[in-house]
C-alpha cells in the first residue's frame, strides 16, 4: 500500500536526504512545525517503511575494489530459489528481478579480481538453475546515490 505524504513529509524527507544528520529541531525550525511534530512524523515514516537511516559507505575505502554488475539466465522454475541463495552472499549488494535479456541482475562488492573469480566460479557455479551469467566490472564511477526523491524545479 502506498503511504499519502503530505507536503510536511516530503519536506522533511528532503532534508534528511540533504543532510541524514539534521536534528529535529533544525528540521522543525526550517519547516515552522514543534520539534515533536517532526519526531513524531519521522517515526512514522520509519514505521512505515518510507525511508530507513543507513550508513554509505565507500567501498574503495574499506578494500572492495572490484564493483561488479552479474546478469544471470535462469532455468524457467528457478529464478526465485536463485535469488534467495544470492542473498546469502554478503559480498552481494543487491538482486533484482528484471525483464529483457536477464532473469537477475546483481551488484556484487569484492576485495580483488581473484576474489570475484572465486565467487564466479566456486558459488555461482554450484548454484542449480543458472543457464549464464553476464559479469561487468566497474571501470569508473559518476555517481553513487541512494537519493530519490527529485528536486522541483521552481
């Protein structure tokens, strides 16, 4: 179900994309609300599962180097338990169903390439059902967002 937002939400929403530090009470004073207003509103957001607060990290920093994208051809019947084995994997950032030319596509962290090909062809090779898989390393990086909601233009 979709949560209605109302103008208050999304303001609130936007500064806390601008800036996930803001206190609630700068928040309150730049929209003219109680600070318990936002607390109030923030929580349910949060219960709601609008947004989550999470920490970004930058991979490079932390020693994964190697960012990959992995398109993979399911079996017909086995998209589903594919996907779930692949959230196991905690060098596995994300896995989506998309259609065109993969049943999955994943995006994967790793320290080095003998590690991705490790991961290629120890773990992904054991998992039944997977017809190919299409892997495309990260060469350069123009952004990184977890930003969604889109500014107006006034």
């Amino acid at each position: 179900m979709i949560m209605k937002l109302d103008e208050i939400d999304v303001q609130i929403l936007k500064m806390l994309q601008d800036n996930g530090k803001r206190s609630y009470t700068d928040i309150a004073q730049q929209l003219d609300v109680s600070e318990g207003t936002v607390r109030s509103r923030i929580n349910r957001l949060l219960k709601e599962g609008v947004f989550e607060f999470i920490i970004h990290m930058d991979p490079n920093k932390i020693g994964l180097n190697v960012q990959v994208i992995i398109g993979i051809k399911t079996k017909l019947g086995h998209q589903e338990a594919i996907a779930a084995h692949l959230n196991d994997y905690p060098e596995v950032r994300f896995v989506g169903a998309f259609s065109g030319h993969h049943d999955l596509i994943l995006q994967a962290y790793f320290k080095n390439n003998e590690d991705l090909v490790n991961f290629l062809n120890k773990e992904l090779a054991k998992l039944e059902g997977i017809v190919a898989a299409d892997v495309s390393i990260e060469l350069k990086q123009y952004k990184d967002s977890f930003s969604y909601m889109i500014q107006e233009q006034d």
